[in-house]
C-alpha cells in the first residue's frame, strides 16, 4: 500500500498476473494518526483524482519503482558562460550487451551524444555559451534523450526536459537569478474546483496558469502539497518560479515522521528535473497545533538534511504561523524562511506587516524571510465605508493596496505569496456568508471573476497596457459623491462621467482616487494611453441590501449593544481593553471559556492567549474587537459560538470596567 494522496505511486504486479486480471485500486481518506495531512483548512477530498495508467516494459528497463522516480534525472551546473550537465539513468535488470545512447538537444538541434554500456549510468556534457532559464523573460528549455538497447532493438526509452540556470537567495538582496535581481512576486494556489473537487484536467490546469501569468506573477507556492505533473512542466515552460512542498502541515504527529520522509522523497525524485522549482517546503503552519518540541524539531532537522543530501542545488524553507515567535528554534533550521501573516484581516492591522518584517530582520539579518501568506476574504459584498472583517470586495481591495506598498518596497523579502490566488473549498469554514469556502482568492472558485484586488497586483506586476474601474458590482450608491478607484500600469489616467472629464491624474503606486458625482445613473469611462475600461454607478436612496453580509441566526445589532461613555463594550479592541487590569483579567477569563468549548485553531490560539501567550498571537489579536475575534473563533476556528444573550451578558461586564 501506499500512504499519501498527492504524488505518483507505483507497484510492480507482473507476479500477481494470469491470463485474465482485474486490477482494483482502492483509496481510504478516513482519520489516522500517522499519514499528513490530518488537520489544515482546506477540504480533504476523496476518490481517485489524478491519471491512472498500466505501464508495460520489458525485463530490463528504466527503473519505475523507486519513489515513483522518472528513471532520469539531470544536474546542470552553470560555469560561467558555459554548464556541466550531468545526465543519470536508473536502469533494472541490465545485461553487458545493453548500451545507452545519450542526446542532449537544443530545440530540435542535436547538440550532444554520447553512446556507452549500460553499466555507464552517469555521463556528462558540457554546453558551451549556455541558453539559460531565465524565469519568465526567457524560460529556455533543453531536452535530455536516453535509449536502452540491446544491440540494434531498443528496449525502453527516457526524455526529460531541464534548464541551465544559477539562483542566490540573499538576505539583505532577495531573490537573485543568474545574477541578477528578479523580485519574486506572485501567489500560492489550491488545485480545486467547484463541481470536480481536485480531479482536474490539462484543461483547468493551464487556465489557472494563464491567469496567474495574466496577472504578472512570476511566482506559485504550490500549497500545501505535491500537484500534478503538468503544473510543473507548465511552469517550466512559462518561466514561473516555484515553492513546492510536502502536506506537513498544522499538527505534528508523533507517529508521522517516516510519512513525512517518504513525501518528501517522492517530492524530490519525481521533481527533481524542473527548473522551475527552487525551494524544498519542509512544513507549513506546523505548531498551530502546539508549540515547538523535540520531536518536531529532530523531524524538521531530518527533512532538512534529506533535502541537502537528495539535492544540493537547491534551498529549503518553510511557512511559519503567525503566532510563531521569531526566537523559535525550529525556525532556523531551513535555509530560508518565510512567515503566514494576516495582520489587517485576522486581527492587527495593515501596517504591522511592514513592522514584523522589519523588526525580523533587524534582529536576522543573515536569515531571508519572505511572505509566504497573506489575504484576506472577499464575495459580493459592497460597500462605500470598508472596514476589517466586512467581507466585501472593497475592504479586500484597500487591504492588498496597503501591502503591496509595503512589501514590493522592502529588497530584502525573498519571495510575497498572496493567500490565495483563487478561493478554495475549506469545509470547517462558516463566515462571509458561504459556508465551506475560503474566499481570500484574487479570483473566484469557478474562474470566473477577477475580483478588483487581482487588478491591483496587475498595475504593479504586469507590462501589458491596462486600464481598470474597480466596484463594476457595486452600481447603486447612497452617497452625492462616490469615490472610484482605478487601477493602471500605465503613468496617466483620465476619467470621464457621462462624457465628461473629471481630470487626469498621475500615481508613483499605480493606484488612482477619483470623487465622483453621483446623480441618476451615470457611465464611467478610464482612459490610460491606448487602454480603456468602463463601468457604471447609479444614485438611490437606500442602501441596497443585496449589498451587505447576511449573518444567520440571531443578528447582533449596533444599537442593541450599549457603549456607556468611559467605559468598555465588545465592539472595542483586545489590546486596549487589556491595558485595564480589570479588563485584562476579564479578556484571560473570556479565553479560559472559550478553551472548554473549543476544539482545532480555536482552542490553540485561546490556550496561548490565556497564559503567557506568545508575542506574535497577542500582537494580532491586539487589533480584535472582542465581537470580531468571538465571531471568528466560533466560525473558521471550531469554536464555542456565541448567542445573542452571551455576547449581551459580556458586553454588560465590560460596560463596569472602565476605560
């Protein structure tokens, strides 16, 4: 058998086999203690998912049981203007009147040859005035052919693609290709569909790119486990630059470590000719479920030596929670790292992003550290007045403006992956109107509709000429006038309201605010150069409703919540009730209750906060409201969840406790 869902498998049944066979493949996603992922906030789905295929070869062959190995693998070296390439074959069963004949093609231009006894399993070519891979300004490939014959009958055949290309990952320069700066900016993706769960074809698979690269993107975390084959060949050829790694992830599991080894080997051997990738992902998120330990720790030091001994031409890293203090031991052990920060949407706010990193590397300035998540969620949800927690796509777009210009601004950050390039299935989830979804996706689940914050990362990151009004889903506004955002590569941006001009203006961030007049119905017109975009608002007296989250059940509203002057009430933040003592003994209670009758994230995050806590989590939940955090534990966290009176009973305690 075979533990894990994510990578190739294969088993040799030539001696199980009669004259007629029935092959039955049987899978099992129920709950065990010892195969990852058991506990991460996305849907686990089940079924067979990905290709299965019956390989015939004949007795000597190129080796297809060793971790689902492709049977070749190729090492280039880049030496000045030139690349050694090593090229190494896995062969079963040869015999000495077997031979192997090796080419190595540019193109269709065979460049190299070489033909020797099978016994030769290594051989190495020199590429003189090398092509190099060169992320997406120029991802040039080369093709390694090997065949095994004997005598002049060919037995079995191997092709691999590879690229010839040199990577730093500097601390205080980030991320360096050939020599050269080349900021990675991009997105982690879930390989998820609406309808078809992860049983996706070539035909999904490239759309998903397309878009990415529509965007501007040069890089994917492909979170949080191995995906299919062609996701890396398609980023080969597009010049992507990836993370990939293994679904280490959330909660450690003591009887776990021989899993994580035999993922992280199957990740490295069937992946290993991609030039796309360059970094091995250890683990992600993985004390959420507990702090540090010595087995976590001789678990990640193990993988960490694996990778370096399996592949030395490439680094290792890993996604840190939040809450994680920088001081942890397990931190230093990848070659680089990068942390998942949602400050401005679970709690904080948006400047305490630029803050983290810039205290991280004051006090590491050897260790890169990059973003590896950040987001927030948005459905179709307006409003004109956005706030942290709303959900609307407004909200989503501000939030991204603030960390695009904190952290395209910063050399030092290795690598920023927006959390998520599209909304994926998370079936623990019940917030934002959508139960079982996590909508921090730049893009919707079905692909179509890019929400506006896809347009802002696009201003920044793309050269394709564009112009883009941002609220086309937000027609009918209250207000006399409206402010319109639009989003452009290009320096200069004029809008027009019914024909009219309303002024140019210029923008060193690729973000313009226009006030516009609002009265009947008015059509809106950005022109940028060649480039041009329209939309259309419509004056009315009420708000409409269509507009605004739907909570279900009891609906907690402003006014039944009293905010007597000078003292506290839940819609006021954790940290500036807990520098009360009263109200820091009141916020310790509130957790101790939430532990009894929580379970997952939620009883994690409250059992920290209610001792000591760690630096990191209590800085977040600093910038709750005691209603939002409540609200968000009982939701996503698995939490207690709080009725109408409950949260009325906690609100009067805080009413006695003054400011």
């Amino acid at each position: 058998h075979h533990d894990g869902g994510y990578s190739t498998w294969r088993v040799n049944v030539t001696d199980f086999l009669a004259d007629e066979n029935e092959i039955v493949v049987a899978v099992d996603n129920a709950p065990n203690d010892h195969v990852y992922p058991q506990m991460a906030d996305f849907t686990f789905y089940g079924g067979l998912y990905r290709d299965v295929n019956v390989i015939s070869v004949p007795e000597t062959h190129f080796d297809l049981d060793y971790y689902g190995t492709h049977g070749i693998a190729v090492t280039p070296i880049v030496e000045g203007a030139n690349a050694s390439v090593e090229v190494e074959v896995f062969v079963t069963d040869a015999t000495e009147e077997d031979t192997l004949e090796y080419v190595i093609k540019n193109g269709d231009e065979v460049i190299a040859t070489k033909s020797v006894s099978a016994n030769e399993t290594k051989v190495t070519f020199e590429i003189e005035n090398v092509h190099l891979w060169n992320g997406r300004k120029d991802p040039h490939l080369y093709t390694a052919e090997v065949t095994l014959k004997r005598n002049d009958t060919v037995l079995d055949e191997r092709s691999t693609r590879f690229g010839c290309r040199t990577f730093v990952i500097d601390p205080e320069k980030g991320f360096i290709l050939n020599g050269e700066r080349y900021p990675l900016h991009g997105v982690s993706r879930h390989q998820d569909r609406p309808h078809i769960g992860n049983a996706l074809t070539h035909k999904e698979h490239k759309e998903d790119i397309e878009l990415i690269l529509e965007m501007g993107a040069n890089t994917i975390r492909l979170a949080h486990y191995q995906h299919d084959q062609y996701i890396y060949d398609l980023c080969d050829e597009t010049g992507l630059v990836l993370w990939a790694e293994i679904p280490y992830i959330s909660k450690h599991l003591p009887n776990g470590r021989e899993n994580t080894i035999s993922q992280m080997k199957e990740l490295i051997i069937q992946n290993y000719n991609h030039p796309s990738i360059v970094v091995w992902g250890l683990s992600n998120e993985i004390t959420m479920g507990g702090g540090e330990d010595d087995d976590l720790i001789e678990n990640h030091n193990i993988l960490n030596d694996l990778c370096h001994q399996m592949d030395p031409t490439r680094l290792t890293t890993m996604a840190v929670v939040s809450m994680c203090s920088i001081d942890a031991k397990y931190i230093q052990i990848p070659d680089v790292i990068s942390y998942n920060h949602y400050y401005g949407w679970y709690g904080g706010t948006t400047d305490m992003n630029g803050e983290f990193f810039d205290d991280f590397h004051k006090k590491y300035p050897n260790i890169p550290i990059g973003l590896s998540e950040y987001g927030c969620e948005a459905l179709n949800w307006h409003t004109s007045n956005p706030v942290q927690g709303d959900y609307t796509e407004e909200y989503q777009a501000y939030y991204h403006e603030e960390l695009i210009k904190q952290l395209f601004t910063r050399d030092y950050i290795w690598a920023t992956h927006v959390w998520n390039m599209y909304d994926f299935a998370a079936d623990a989830r019940a917030e934002g109107g959508e139960n079982g979804m996590n909508h921090k996706g730049l893009v919707t689940f079905d692909r179509k509709y890019k929400k506006d914050a896809f347009y802002a990362y696009k201003a920044w990151l793309s050269d394709d000429p564009f112009v883009h009004i941002c609220g086309k889903r937000y027609v009918d506004r209250v207000e006399d006038t409206t402010k319109v955002t639009v989003y452009s590569n290009q320096p200069e941006v004029e809008l027009f309201v019914n024909g009219e001009s309303l002024g140019k203006q210029t923008s060193d961030v690729h973000f313009f605010y226009f006030d516009v007049p609002n009265a009947g119905e008015s059509t809106l017109v950005a022109k940028a150069g060649d480039c041009s975009d329209e939309s259309k608002i419509r004056k009315v007296d009420t708000f409409n409703e269509e507009y605004r989250l739907k909570e279900e059940g009891e609906v907690l509203n402003w006014f039944d919540i009293d905010m007597p002057e000078g003292y506290f009430n839940i819609n006021d933040k954790i940290g500036d009730i807990m520098k009360a003592n009263e109200g820091k003994m009141f916020i310790d209670e509130l957790m101790l209750k939430i532990m009894k009758g929580a379970d997952g994230g939620a009883a994690e995050a409250a059992e920290a906060a209610a001792g000591a806590g760690s630096e990191g989590l209590m800085k977040m939940l600093s910038g709750f409201t005691v209603k939002r955090m409540l609200n968000l534990m009982g939701t996503a966290g698995g939490g207690k969840q709080f009725t109408k009176e409950e949260l009325l009973e906690l609100n009067s305690k805080l009413n006695k406790i003054k400011r």
